[in-house]
C-alpha cells in the first residue's frame, strides 16, 4: 500500500502483515551493498535471532563485506543475544534507546513500532526511499552512533555491576527543578548544597525544596550541610532549618561565593545549576542550565570543592569568634585590672606621705596618722587584697593559656577528697560569720567517701570546688549553700554538688555558662567557669548546671564528677 509517492523510484509505503514484511525485508537485505545501519529497543533482536531466514540473510550481508551497525540498550537480558549478534555487526549501547528503524545504503529507511514479549513479530512497517526523508533519518542515527558506547564497555560494566558514567547537560529549567527534588528524596546518607546567593535559598523554600530536604532528614536520618551567604532575609530558614537534627548550616563568605548551586547525594550524584539572574522570585526565570552526574571523579570533585570550601567558612567563623573572644578579654581584663589598681596606688601613695613612713617632718602634704594604726591596718589590707585579686587575674589568664593550648599539667595523687571539701567550708564558713551574713554554708558527709582515697590533682580540684563556692555566694545574698559529695558505684566515679537558694542562672547564661567570659555580673570576669570546666576535662570527668525546681526555692546546683581511677 502506497501512502504517499513523488515518482515510482521514490515512495513511501506501509507494510502489512508478518509474513509479507519478512519476504519484502529479505528482498531489501539481500540487495544490499555496501552498509546497513540499525536502531532497535532492548526486545528487538527476537525478530532477527528467532526468524531463520532473516538471520541467514544477517549472515550474508556479513559475507559480502557489508558494513553492519547496530545500536541498542544492552541489558542482562539480553546480553547473550548481543553476544551473538556482535559476531557479524558492530554493536553499541545506548541507555533508554526507544524505536526500530533500518537504513539501507543510505537511501531506504525502515520503521517498525516498539517490540515486547508480548508482541514479538513486526506487523506493520512503515518504509521510504524519499531522499530529503532518508539523509534526515540517516543523520539522526549518526548522532546516535556518536552518543552511544562500544559493546565491550557495555559488557564490562554489566559483568562488573557497574553503573555507567552520565554526564547530561539539562536545558529546561523546570526539568532541572524537577531532577533536584528527585535526587533529594532519593537520598539515604548525605546531601551536600552550597547556595550562590541568600535569594536562591529563599526560592527553594518557596518551590518546596526546603520541605522534602526535611522530610528526608527525618525520614532517612539524612545527613546535611549547607553552605549559603547568610544575610537577615534567611534567618528564619535558617533557624527552621536548624531546629531539625542532622542538618548543618554554614556562612559562605563573599570571596567563596559562587555563580554555580551545587547539590551533591550520597556522594554519588551531583547537579550543578547556573545563576541566570538572582533577581528573579520565580526559580525558572533565575536559573541557566544544569548539568547532572554520576561520573565519580565528576561528582567526588564538587564534593572536594564542597568540603575546602566548608572548612574555610569553618576556619573564618573560628577567626571571627578568636578575635570576638579577644576583644571581650582585652575590654574584660582592662575593667578588672583597673579596679584593683586604683585603690592599690592611692593608699600607697597616702602611706608614702605620712610620717609613719617618711621621716620628713617638714613634708607639705604630711598627713597625721601616726597614732591611728586601726586605719593604717585597714589600708593595708585593702592593698593586700586588691593585690591577691591581681594575683588571681594573673593566674586565671596563665591558666586558660594552657588549657586552650593543651599544656595543662595535673600533679595527681592519692587523697581523701571529704577532709579537702572540710577545709574549704570551714574557711569559707569564717568568712561569711566576719561579713555578717545570713547564708549558712554545710556540707553533707558520707563515711563511705571518708574512706575512698580518689587520685587527682588536689591543688586543681581545690581551685574548681573554691570557684564553685565562690559562684554561689555571689548569687546567694541570703539563704543557705549546700555541698555534697558522693560515690557512684554503677559507674565508679564520684559526684560533687555545689546547690545554693539563690537567684538561679538567667535561660540566656544557663547552655553557655562554662564557655569563656559568660557572666551577667558586674563582678567577675566570667572566666572561672570555663576553667573549672578545662580542669575537670583534663581528669577525664564532667561538669554541669542546673537550676533548682524541687519545690524548695529557685537556686542552682554546680556539679562534676571524676572517675575514681584516672587513666
């Protein structure tokens, strides 16, 4: 049946019926001369393997010299039939190859509809010889033949259960948003996103990104980081995003920013995106073209990129806060060094112009007070102690120096930790009666601790358990300081509790509180925590807060623990 004609040399037609076709197909094989080109899907060998006459005619072409080539999706399917075919034809693979068409030495075309199990037999054939037709179609194969992969890499990857490398650029920019939610949900280990701009971010939230990159963090225990330019318009992504356990949010820098969004799963997929134009809300209108992988020296690659890019926002926001911490420490100590000075040089310079010091009778700023020695006492002492709270800043910086620095020394041995607790009360106790305070000061005893040498650094641990009373007198003007120790058999350690009635931790102070500087006192540098906290760690142990809510007032415990046998 003719469809269409220009002449009688140059026609197209359509073909019916199984038999018909094959007898007209051995004709065209067996006239041919010189090549014969092929497309068929992954089911379309049966018609040539399992029909006699038309593989003795595949044979013949091979024997007259024949050029024949082949392209098909090879699978474990049908790998034995490529195998044989690949005998007499030069056959390639081509992924999700879809169609069945047949050039003869340029100048017939063939087309037949997709073959499956269920239908294996060619019953309809559309066929041409139209010039203009059959060089499209030609040129339409070579473009195939180009894009597709030798058999033998085909065959080796199957046999090894390798994945073959893809490397496909996507033009369309809903494909593309389309691709990155795929391959978000379909992640099971790790997502790796670096945001050029805060505006691509914000329009993945409004796409819906944001709520399946979510969803599979809960779903799948997902691990994320995520690097972005972190400006105010995004602080509530953020923190949205933060709220969720496992993913991370990090601040790229200006000098680290990119034209390109790079989306990297399980280290096995990537999707690098183009910036257009950030000014556009609509994702479609603010992206270029996408380039998707699994190549894994491709993908591995923007991993690297990811992670040096990672820990350079790492390492600045580590600068940023070192020289945060160092302009809070300079101002801080300045504050504290000046305090103590102050009282230190006019009382010296006073005692320095009396007469009890300076034999000048004819001094003209003499100042009379040989014969009061209560106040001369009391300048001295107040000297005495600016200068011990000089002594104190100077030993606080010297040791978070070698905490920070890792150089911290304990000089450990064995003691009874009760009779050390004991002391410190008592000279605390005396202290409180001398300032007329109405705080009591006890301490709980066990007799099992009394008889439980512990090893550690007993100067150290006298300087944690003074700190901790110290912290609790400041917060307790009245009330009562309650200090306990005990032993915890279940994990062989022992437990030090400092509980005051005070006016507790402030909610702001309370998850920072050992960190450097942390103080809402106008007392203090705010340091004496952090060191209790770098002394504890260097024995191995912890140190915690929290405050009191057992129905007998507000308040705070200070606790630490020390396994009994230090490694």
């Amino acid at each position: 049946m003719n469809s269409s004609s220009s002449s009688s040399e140059n026609k197209t037609e359509i073909w019916y019926g199984a038999e018909n076709i094959i007898n007209r197909s051995l004709e065209v094989l067996y006239s041919i001369e010189n090549q014969f080109d092929l497309c068929i899907t992954e089911d379309g060998l049966n018609p040539i393997l399992s029909e006699e006459r038309i593989k003795k005619a595949y044979y013949d072409l091979k024997a007259r010299g024949v050029t024949i080539r082949i392209i098909i999706e090879v699978t474990k399917s049908n790998l034995k039939d490529c195998r044989v075919l690949s005998e007499i034809a030069q056959l390639r693979h081509l992924s999700e190859m879809s169609g069945n068409f047949v050039i003869a030495d340029r100048k017939n075309y063939a087309a037949a509809a997709d073959l499956n199990v269920s239908h294996p037999q060619i019953t309809e054939l559309i066929t041409s010889t139209v010039p203009a037709f059959v060089k499209q179609q030609q040129h339409f194969f070579e473009m195939l033949w180009s894009k597709s992969v030798p058999i033998e890499q085909r065959i080796s990857e199957i046999e090894a259960g390798v994945v073959p490398d893809v490397l496909e650029v996507i033009k369309e920019p809903s494909e593309i948003i389309s691709h990155s939610h795929r391959l978000v949900k379909a992640a099971k280990d790790e997502i790796l996103i670096i945001f050029h701009t805060s505006n691509a971010l914000l329009r993945q939230e409004r796409a819906g990104g944001i709520d399946i990159l979510i969803e599979n963090v809960i779903r799948y225990k997902t691990r994320v980081r995520i690097l972005v330019p972190i400006e105010d318009k995004i602080t509530d992504t953020i923190q949205r995003l933060e709220m969720i356990k496992g993913i991370q949010v990090r601040n790229i820098g200006p000098t680290m920013q990119t034209r390109m969004a790079i989306l990297v799963v399980d280290r096995t997929y990537s999707l690098v995106v183009e910036l257009k134009d950030d000014s556009k809300d609509n994702p479609e209108e603010a992206i270029g073209l996408g380039t998707y992988s699994n190549s894994k020296s491709t993908v591995l690659s923007y991993v690297s990129i990811f992670d040096t890019l990672w820990k350079q926002s790492e390492l600045r926001e580590e600068l940023i806060i070192h020289n945060k911490a160092q302009q809070e420490f300079i101002n801080i100590a300045a504050h504290e060094l000046r305090t103590p000075i102050q009282p230190i040089l006019g009382l010296s310079d006073v005692l320095l112009q009396s007469d009890i010091l300076l034999d000048n009778s004819n001094s003209k700023s003499k100042i009379d007070i040989k014969n009061n020695e209560t106040t001369i006492r009391e300048m001295i002492q107040i000297i005495a102690r600016n200068a011990k709270r000089l002594q104190r800043l100077t030993e606080d910086i010297l040791d978070i120096t070698k905490i920070e620095s890792k150089t911290l020394k304990l000089k450990k041995q064995n003691f009874i930790l009760s009779k050390i607790i004991e002391e410190i009360v008592d000279d605390y106790s005396a202290e409180i009666r001398d300032s007329n305070r109405n705080l009591i000061l006890t301490f709980l005893r066990l007799e099992e601790l009394e008889s439980t040498p512990i090893t550690a650094d007993q100067n150290r641990l006298k300087q944690v358990i003074n700190n901790l009373i110290d912290n609790a007198i400041k917060f307790t003007r009245d009330g009562k300081i309650t200090i306990s120790a005990e032993i915890d058999t279940k994990h062989n350690q022992v437990i030090v509790k400092v509980k005051d009635t005070g006016t507790g931790i402030d909610s702001d102070i309370l998850p920072k509180l050992f960190t450097k500087f942390v103080t809402k006192s106008d007392k203090g540098t705010g340091l004496g925590l952090y060191i209790c906290k770098g002394i504890i760690e260097a024995h191995h142990g912890k140190i915690w807060a929290e405050n009191n809510y057992d129905g007998n007032g507000n308040g705070t415990t200070l606790s630490f623990c020390l396994p009994l046998i230090q490694s």
